[in-house]
C-alpha cells in the first residue's frame, strides 16, 4: 500500500476550476433479491500508518459543510476548540442504555438486542457489533463521561446505527453497475513476498476477475479498470486518477479497489488480517492521523458520498471478517488518492498481509483468493439489501 495512502497536495486554481466541472453520478434500478447479512466475529488488532502517497488531485473550489442532522439536535460542549458530545447523550437520542463495563475507562452502549456499541477513553477505536471502527479522534473522558467529537457522531455514529435517518445522502437504489480496480500492475507489483514469491498486483488481479463472476451472476454490470498486468498510465498520480475516472465513465454506482497490506518486517510475524478503507469526511483525522494534516479542511469531490461510503465501508468489513475467520484491523478513514474522485460510493479492501509469512501463503492459494472474492461480494448484497430496505416503498393503506 506504499503507493496509494495519504494524499499531500495544495490547492491550485487550475485543479479547482477542473474539479468544479465533475457531477454526481446518478445510481440506478436494484438487481436481485440480495442474500442475508452474514454475522461477523469480534476482534482486535493493532492499527499500522500507510507510507506516503502522490499528491492529491485540486479539491472543491470552496470547503462545503459535512452532510449532517440539524446541529441543534446534537448538544455538544466545546473543549480546546473542538465539539464533542457526550455519549450519554448520544444513548438518549437513540434510546440505548449506557454502562461503565470498566468503570471510568469503557462504556456500553446497549438495546433489547444486546451491547451494540462499546467505547474506551482514549481509544480511537470503538466497536459496534463486534466490528472495530475508528473514529476521527479518541474518545474522551471528561466530567465523569466519556464523549466523542460532534463530528464523529454525524458522520460515523449516527449513519451507522440509523442510516434511515440520512435517507437524503444515501443512493436513490441499490447498485447495478460497479467498477472493479485491481491494485498496481504493470511495473507496479505493489507489496511483496519475495520468499513466497507473491506480488500484490498478481494476487488483486486473480482476486478482480473471481469477484466479477460472482457479482455477474447476481445481476450486476461489471467493469474493471485493469484485465491484465498493466498500469493505466506510466505516472503514478495519473494512473491512480484513471482509475477513479473509469468508474465516472462507466456511471458507476460502486468503486471498490482490491489491495494486499503489509508491514515493516519487525512487525512481519505478527500482524494478519484484513482492513477496509473509506474516503475521510471533511474537517476530520483520517485514521493513521493524530493531528490531521494539510487536506484536513479539504472537501473532495467524492465527499459528497460521506454517508454512503460508511454505510458501504462497513457492510464490506463486516461481511471480510465473517467470510476469512481473520483479524479485525479495523474499518479505517483515509485520504487515498483513488478515493479522491470517485462520484459513487467507494471503498478500498486490504484484504491480507503478503508480509506475514503464513497469511501470504493463504493469498498464494485459489481457495483463499475465492474466499476473499465471495467474502466482498457477500459485502456488496448486504449494502444493495439494505439500500434496497430503506428505499421499499410503504405499505399500501387499508
């Protein structure tokens, strides 16, 4: 993933006049009656920082305020500058039942189904469901409470638990035409196990062309950026574009970029599992940021899809966890290039590591690449069913 984390770019009045001109693809019909949500395990796992990545594409000629309920319904108390709320209130709002299962340090968050949500101070991380899901900043103990930034709850929170309330930032239908992109290719092998002799552009192709057997035979229009070992373009920031530009092309409702991780070899040995990667909202901390950065108040085209992409991001993580029996890295924010320009809802899948010896050598067998394939396309029915169930129309009346 060394080629394609965080963005560094600057504004220029080029790129801002350029970006202006990009509309919002409009989504289509649903296909077929989705299958089931599949359960997923909890886990826990340390997060690792992408290496840098080419520099950005111009934003939006001007910052636009995040999609979000009215603000007066969430009460907030400013502290050094920043708007967090507290997650009894959160509770309230959406008649959960609070408890310190750690006293002063976690706390639930629960229904008549059970523990949804569990929080820990000064943690970036919480789970809901069993799945772990970062937040822009740790959460926060404070008089006693423990609160989270209004941001968070807007963007991550509330879309998650109720994405019936965000109906006006969500697709008007379930998807039927999704762009595919295998990561790297080419002169780009991406990561690598040069013992096992596995380059992540091989391994993402393979991965692709399951996946598109799979969707196709569930009713989807299927589109890839890359069919064979080769690059879009020769120069990095121009080929990461070019794929985002053929999902505009093709007037996608999906773009999801399939991807292999790896870390430093101390870690090697000790980090398996997989991730998944939506676009960060406007105004917040991607998740390997500790203090934002230079686009942190930039608004990206594909930020207009802020909703979608966390109702998406987390019905693919969770439906990884449940199909690969793998660790939870974790559903993460970042301001990856290919995520920039995207005009549908998208996300990008680190499905395994290739620097883990043992996990590679899972990557390096068919069975395991079809299981990843199923793995996202399980994610992708879970996201059209419940798109296509917040979108039925209501009963007739007696």
């Amino acid at each position: 993933m060394n080629r394609r984390t965080v963005a560094m770019a600057r504004h220029s009045a080029r790129g801002l006049f350029v970006l202006g001109l990009l509309t919002l693809a409009a989504c289509a019909s649903a296909p077929g009656k989705p299958p089931s949500v599949p359960p997923a395990p909890p886990a826990s796992a340390s997060a690792t920082k992408p290496a840098a990545q080419p520099n950005a594409p111009s934003p939006e000629a001007a910052p636009r305020p995040a999609p979000a309920r009215p603000a007066h319904l969430w009460p907030f108390t400013k502290i050094q500058g920043v708007e967090w709320v507290k997650l009894d209130d959160v509770a309230a709002h959406f008649r959960l039942k609070t408890a310190w299962s750690k006293p002063g340090a976690e706390l639930t968050l629960s229904d008549a189904r059970g523990v949804r949500f569990r929080f820990e101070a000064n943690q970036r991380d919480f789970y809901l469901d069993g799945v772990r899901v970062f937040l822009g900043r740790s959460a926060l103990l404070h008089r006693a409470g423990l609160w989270v930034t209004r941001l968070d709850v807007i963007k991550t929170i509330g879309p998650l638990l109720r994405p019936e309330d965000h109906l006006a930032f969500l697709p008007a239908a379930p998807p039927r035409t999704i762009v595919i992109d295998a990561g790297h290719g080419g002169n780009d092998p991406g990561k690598q196990n040069l013992k096992l002799k596995l380059d992540e552009k091989d391994m993402t192709l393979d991965v692709v062309l399951r996946l598109k057997k799979l969707l196709e035979l569930r009713g989807y229009t299927i589109r890839l950026t890359r069919e064979k070992d080769d690059r879009l373009a020769n120069e990095q920031r121009a080929d990461l574009d070019r794929r985002a530009a053929v999902s505009r092309d093709a007037k996608a409702d999906l773009f999801l970029s399939i991807h292999f991780n790896a870390v430093e070899p101390k870690d090697a040995a000790r980090v398996t599992g997989t991730e998944t990667y939506v676009l960060t909202p406007q105004f917040q901390w991607s998740s390997t940021d500790n203090s934002g950065d230079s686009l942190t108040n930039t608004a990206f085209p594909a930020n207009r899809q802020d909703t979608a992409n966390v109702v998406l991001g987390y019905q693919l993580h969770r439906a990884m966890l449940a199909g690969l029996k793998t660790s939870d890295r974790g559903f993460k924010r970042g301001r990856l290039r290919v995520l920039l320009l995207p005009e549908c809802p998208a996300a990008l899948l680190e499905a395994a590591y290739l620097s883990n010896d043992k996990e590679a050598a899972r990557v390096g067998t068919p069975e395991f690449r079809q299981q990843i394939a199923e793995s996202i396309a399980e994610g992708v029915q879970s996201y059209a069913a419940l798109i296509a169930a917040l979108r039925a129309p209501p009963p007739p009346a007696k």
